[in-house]
C-alpha cells in the first residue's frame, strides 16, 4: 500500500489542482485537499493509508456509516433492474415505496411527495410551490419570512431565503427581498410576523427546526416557532419546514419539526433520506397545498423538475436507509451518542476558552472565545480543522464554532477517541491560546 499511495498522490493531487474547483474553496489560499481513497462505516481511508473518522458524516448527511451493506446492495439490485428513467409520465416502485414510507414516517397531515435531488432543489421547489399556491388561487402573495441565521442552500431562492453575508453578497441586488425574524421571538419579532402576515401579502414562513446549521450550529426552542406557526395559521401563510439537515434523528426526534403543535405544510428532506450515498431529495406537502395544484386548467401545474427526479437507485437506497433509520437499534444507538456527547459537553464546559457549549441529538458543538474572529471565514476553522485531522478526526469547524456530528453507527472507542481530542484541544486552548495549534 506504501508505494501504491506514495507514487498515486502527487499525481492525483496535482491532477486535482490542475482541473478541478472545489466547493466554498479559495484557490489562492490553497489548503491541499485530503485524497480518500476508500470509506467504511465511520472511518474515511486516506491514500497514505492513514484514516480518518468522519467526525461530520460528510457533510451531514452520512448516518449509517460508509458502505452500509443493506445500502450497497439496494444500490446493485436496482442497477441492474431499472437504472433510471424520467419521472414524468413513468412511474417505478422503489419511488412509490419510498413516498409511501416517508408519508407513514411523517408527522400526520401530509400527502404528496415531490421528488428532486438536493437540498438546494428541495428548497426552491418549496418556495415556487408556496408562491405558486397562492397564485393558482388568484392571490398575489410573493413574500417570505425566513429566520435570522439561516441557510437554505446556493441556488438563487434557497440563497434569498438564507440570510445575507459573505456568501451571497456578490448577488444581493438579484436576491428577493425576505423579511426576516429572530429565534428568540422576542415581543418585537412577534408583533412584526403577525403585521406581516396581516398583511396578507405573504407567502410562506421558512425555518430550520431545532438547530439552525450551517449559521453556527444555532440550538433553539420549537416553542418560538410554535408561536410564529399560530400566527400562520391564522393568516393562512404558509410553512416551510427546511428538514435538510435535522431530518431522520439527527436532532432526536425523527424529524425536528415533530415537536410543532401544527405540522408545516411543506417540509424538505435530503442529505441523510440515502445515509448520504446518493443524491436525492423530497419537498411533502399537506393535501391543502397539493389540492391547489388539481385542476383541468393546465396553467395551474407545477412546471418544475429535474433530469434526476426520483433517480430509481437512489430511492431504492433511500428505502433501506429508512428501514435501518425506523429501527430500535438506530434510535438506540442516537441515544447512546447524545447521552456520550452530553457527559463529553459537561467536561468540556470548565474550560475558559470556550463557550456556549451545546448538545441536541448526536449534535455537540461550541464556540471557541474569539473576538472579532468569529463568522466563517475565521481562521481558527482552518487551525483548528488542521489539528484534529492530524489527529484522526475529520472535523470542520464553522468559522470559531467547532462540532462534532457522526454517523450513528460510531462505535463506543470511536466516540471516545473523539471526545477525548475535542477535550485535549479544548485544554490546549485554554492553557496556551489558539495561536498555540500552529
Ligand atoms: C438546512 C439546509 N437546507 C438546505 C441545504 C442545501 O442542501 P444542498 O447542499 O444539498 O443543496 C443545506 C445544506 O447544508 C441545509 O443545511
């Protein structure tokens, strides 16, 4: 393996640099990339042979680990019987089963399944759905209210809908205007959603529930939206749960939005419906909203899909990633993460170098104490990301918020040789000051 690794990497990262632009990268601060070679169960394999726990289920969405039998062997069956097949005017059975066992999965109140292939699509396909509701019912309502912090994904609407920085800035003037409340639903933001939705003019409210991730892990009560929810219910606004991360357990529940007294209307789900193998997502509506849609008018359709709708391997996948997601053992094992992470939470809180130390499902994460160094591009995500790699882990700290967020099948050695790094840079922060990690 030696040799193979040694003579295989400069080629292929210097390959990779030639011809290849990598996600929220910036070439000119040039960080050469990890080359994995292979993944199995938590453990992503380098080509220099070390490896490395997922300690982020690649992008938060890998929860039965990498190369999950029951997976791989969903994914080769259905290669081999019905590869893929467009969606519109063809119908398959992993796609049914798979709409039939989310709606059985889901909160009571939801009726269709749409079918697209990432997060972002699952967004945009809510909003189009929410604006088009409305308009289908010859209302003019083309306004959104979204929460401060939030991140709906890169393309256009799921970006307007997220809040602005960094990231969208250079397309600000092309971004609909959103109106934007807090999660702390202070008597301000209440008084404001419900003006808003007086107004009529609304088309739909969307959130995160529970835990708002890519705006720093943000941990907060149900509570606050069950009031901002009520207040939508009464003005017949729409809700948009965006379920692309906290869905199936990641947060506890099997959804987050489960906890809500009145379901959404819309709820998105993606990044772990495959455990992360493939690509796949559903935007589900209430039978309110899909009844909307039922007309002998053709201009009342929804006009919206993608090459890639309800890809048959992937919802084959998808269907048994959502058995071993319904099983005991998987909610146990969520449990004996969460329990693990919260006894990790409580050593780690003694120490002065960081702060706002959480736990919500198999989410821990805290802020590093950091001045003006925090937002995402602080560099102590890159140092800080650096040590724990060096060390067997891969994490990915969002600017000065560091988190850990495994697969659900991280076995107890694992959790621990994790826990315990987390604590030693934790010390080493606190003793020597984040300088100190080189
Ligand atoms: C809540 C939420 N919505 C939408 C998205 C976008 O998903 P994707 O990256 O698959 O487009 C993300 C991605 O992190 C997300 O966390």
């Amino acid at each position: 393996m030696e040799s193979r690794s040694s003579s295989a990497k400069p080629n292929l990262i210097e390959r990779d640099r030639q011809s290849i632009w990598h996600p929220f990268t910036q070439a000119g601060m040039y960080q050469e990339p990890l080359l994995v070679r292979a993944a199995k169960g938590t453990k992503l394999i380098l080509d220099d042979g070390r490896d490395l726990i997922d300690g982020i289920s690649s992008w938060w969405c890998n929860i039965h680990g990498h190369g999950h039998p029951a997976l791989v062997e969903a994914a080769s069956r259905q290669f081999s019987t019905l590869d893929h097949v467009l969606f519109a005017g063809c119908t398959h059975e992993p796609a049914i089963t798979l709409a039939e066992g989310i709606l059985a999965a889901l909160p009571k109140g939801f009726s269709k399944v749409f079918f697209s292939d990432n997060g972002s699509t699952a967004v945009e396909a809510a909003i189009k759905l929410a604006v088009q509701y409305w308009s289908n019912q010859g209302e003019r309502r083309n306004k959104i209210i979204a929460l401060t912090d939030s991140y709906h994904g890169d393309t256009f609407g799921a970006m307007a809908a997220g809040a602005r920085g960094i990231f969208s800035a250079p397309f600000d003037t092309m971004l609909f205007e959103v109106e934007r409340v807090s999660t702390q639903g202070n008597a301000d933001d209440i008084r404001r959603f419900e003006q808003l939705c007086a107004e009529k003019r609304v088309a739909a409210f969307i959130f995160e529930p529970s835990v708002q991730g890519a705006g720093g892990m943000i941990m907060y009560d149900n509570a606050v939206l069950d009031q901002y929810r009520e207040i939508c219910r009464k003005h017949e606004v729409l809700a948009i749960a965006d379920e692309v991360m906290t869905g199936f357990g990641r947060t506890g529940p099997l959804f987050a939005s489960s906890t809500l007294t009145i379901p959404p209307d819309i709820i998105c789900l993606s990044k772990a419906l495959t455990s992360g193998s493939l690509p796949l997502a559903l935007t589900v509506c209430s039978e309110r909203v899909a009844e909307a849609f039922v007309s002998p008018d053709h201009s009342r359709t929804f006009f919206h899909g993608h090459t890639y709708t309800a890809n048959p391997i992937a919802c084959a996948v998808a269907n048994a990633s959502l058995a071993l997601t319904l099983s005991d053992e998987c909610s146990g094992a969520r449990m004996k993460i969460e329990a693990a992470h919260r006894r990790c939470a409580e050593r780690l809180q003694s120490h002065s170098a960081i702060e706002n130390t959480r736990v919500r499902g198999t989410i821990l994460a805290f802020d590093v104490r950091a001045g003006d160094q925090t937002g995402y591009i602080s560099t102590i995500s890159r140092t800080a990301g650096a040590y724990f790699r060096a060390r067997g882990v891969l994490l990915r700290p969002l600017g000065n918020v560091v988190y850990f967020m495994p697969p659900y099948c991280v076995t107890d050695s694992e959790l621990n040789q994790a826990h315990t790094l987390l604590e030693e840079f934790v010390a080493q922060v606190t003793r020597q000051g984040i300088s100190s990690l080189g």
